[in-house]
C-alpha cells in the first residue's frame, strides 16, 4: 500500500494529486541526438573541468556547520557597503575574484559569466559585474540559479563557444526579505515551515581541460506547480519539482539513486526534503542515505533557530561550492547530482493569489569522465 504523504509535516492532501512522472522513454531524432539521451537530459561530450570554485557567507553562516568550507567568512553582514543591495553586489563580485585567484585565471579572461541572484531585475549580479568586462548574461531561476548558470555555462563550453566560463550566484537575508516578505522592522513570526535566505554566494570557474570533477549530465526541469499559494512554506512548493527533474534523469540516463555516491536537492529544507522522499517511496524507490539538502546542511537547524532551514539563490550555490566540491576532491564522492530547486513566484503574484510554480535543474558532476 502506498504511503500517504499527507503524513508530511506539510499539508499533503494536494500532493496525492501529482501524477506519476515516470513514463516511456522518449526518443528523438536531431541533429545533436548524441548529446541528447531523453526528453530534458544531455550528455556532454567535452564534460568540462571544474577548475576552481569559491564561496562566501556572512554573519548567520559563519556560525553553522559549513563554516569551514567557506573561502570567505563577514561579521559585518553589509560587506563594508551602504545598503543590503549593494552589500549583495560586493559579496559576489569578492566570490567571483576569489574563485578567479584560485583558479590562476584573471578575471577578464573569463569569456563568459552567467550569473543570478534573487533581486529584481538580477541587479545584485549586473552590479557585481559591471567593472569586470567580460560578456555577462544574467539569470533568474530563484533558488535554482546555480545549477541553471552550471548548467548553461557547461553547455557553452561543450558546445565549443568558449573556453573558460563562470558559473555565480547570490542572495542576503536581508534584501530578500525586504523584497519578498516584510520590512526587517516588521518582526514577523515565521511559523515551522519557513525557510531563512542565506546570505551567501558562490562562484565556478569552468575550463575546458583541466582536473576534476566533471560535468557530465544536465537534466533541464519543467515548472511543477502542487497549487502551494504560502510563501513560508518554499519546500513544499517545490517539492515536485525536485521530483520530476529526479524522475526524468534517472528514466533519461538509466542511472538510479544508488549510481551517485551523493544526491543533494537545494533548498527544500526540513519539509521539502520529507515530502520528496514520501513522492519517490510511492514509485518505489529510496533515495538512501545519500540523499542530503542544501536548507537542512547549510544551518544547525535546532541550534540555529533556522526553521525549516536554509533558502536562497546562496544556499545552494555555498553548500556547492564550499562543502560539496570539497568533498568531491577529498575523494568522499566520486558521483554526485547537484539538484537545485527554485520558486518562481513574485511578490506581485502572490500578492494576486497565484499558487507558486517551481523548477528543478539536475548536474551529475563526476571525478572521471564518462
């Protein structure tokens, strides 16, 4: 009997609405069909090095169990600036120029960077990178940022468009809330299943040729949307986004959970994370132990009073450029698919009563190419 996911610490009736997302595979004949495996997956040919990445986090950060991982840590949560906006531009513009140093790359030989952040407009990553001179194209994919950047610059490459390309993303608690929630003035309450925007940013730099890990998979997401209309409840809006991205890689690859040695969705957080793996136990299948979320790792959750744990563009993108591609080059992972998740809502159609769509987009990076 499938279990009710209605058991979720979130209200789960509407869940029992998703359809099963596994279905027969799609095959189609194309110019790039030996790049294409499936319906939303490529297989790169080139798999671009990653060859070097950075993070930065401010005050909140410096107190969780990532501290370490990160290349640059703020006591003063303005990064020296005049308001929360510009303190985003300057944290990220230090990410990217950490990430450029570690790479021996300066950074106006970069050909490409794509970045994002979770402003209006992308202005904290326009800002960031005005000085440095180099073709800029900004992206907005809310908390999915780093992975749709990752991905698009892989592409870039593996297509043969350049070189060397930068992959950077951002968000601060504080201006995220001024944007999405309430003024910081306010003192909202936030009830159990909210999440808190990680101020926090971080930056990859992609060469053609160098040292491991690769990125050899891309699972591009389509918007998913469960009918969640609460903004303190961002898990489980995207829960089945993060499902459906999941579903279409492992159909689209061949490859189950147990082919990554690590599986890390961002940011679901405490909710989200329960949900997801309530949706893959009704097909049948476990995600095991090395599954992780980027909310529930970047906090001490309890200790930290984080909720449900972390969000933001910056919660993914820190946890993946500090913790997780540590661990690659220790040797802890060998295989892991970076999935991150975004809620693509504004503050104008929530305002409006619109329900909040959701993307997930999946990279399986690897210590060797495939």
């Amino acid at each position: 009997m499938r279990p009710s996911v209605s058991q979720s610490p979130a209200e789960g009736c509407f869940f029992e609405k998703i359809p099963r997302m596994i279905s027969p595979k799609t095959t189609h004949t194309t110019p790039m069909e030996t790049k294409r495996i499936g319906k939303q997956t490529v297989r790169l040919t080139l798999q671009p090095s990653i060859a070097a990445a950075a993070c930065v986090g401010g005050q909140k950060e410096s107190g969780g169990p990532l501290k370490k991982y990160f290349d640059y840590l703020s006591e003063d949560s303005r990064f020296g600036a005049k308001s929360w906006e510009k303190a985003e531009s300057a944290m990220l513009k230090m990410c990217y120029s950490i990430a450029c140093d570690k790479a021996k790359t300066p950074p106006g030989d970069v050909e490409y960077v794509l970045s994002g952040d979770p402003l209006n407009q992308c202005a904290g990553s326009a800002y960031a990178m005005r000085e440095c001179g180099v073709p800029y194209l900004g992206l907005y994919g809310a908390c999915s940022t780093m992975a749709e950047s990752l991905s698009l610059a892989a592409m870039l490459i593996d297509g043969g468009f350049c070189s060397i390309a930068a992959a950077a993303t951002s968000s601060h608690f504080c201006s995220a809330e001024r944007q999405y929630r309430y003024p910081l003035q306010y003192g909202s309450q936030r009830p159990p299943t909210a999440q808190r925007t990680v101020t926090g940013a971080g930056a990859v730099i992609l060469k053609t040729e160098g040292p491991p890990p690769y990125v050899t998979h891309i699972t591009t997401g389509i918007i998913a949307d469960a009918g969640v209309t609460d903004m303190n409840n961002m898990g489980a809006a995207m829960a089945p986004a993060a499902y459906d991205t999941l579903t279409a890689h492992f159909q689209d690859t061949g490859r189950g959970p147990d082919y990554y040695d690590a599986i890390v969705t961002g940011d679901l957080g405490v909710v989200g994370s329960d949900i997801l793996r309530d949706l893959f136990r009704r097909d049948g299948i476990d995600l095991g132990v090395g599954y992780m979320d980027c909310g529930r790792l970047i906090y001490s959750i309890e200790g930290q009073d984080a909720h449900s744990g972390g969000s933001g563009c910056g919660c993914s993108a820190a946890v993946l450029c500090g913790h997780l591609l540590h661990g690659m080059l220790e040797g802890n992972w060998n295989r892991l698919l970076f999935a991150a998740t975004g809620a693509m809502m504004s503050p104008t159609t929530n305002q409006q009563g619109e329900s909040i769509p959701a993307i997930c987009h999946a990279v399986a990076l690897e210590n060797g190419r495939c």
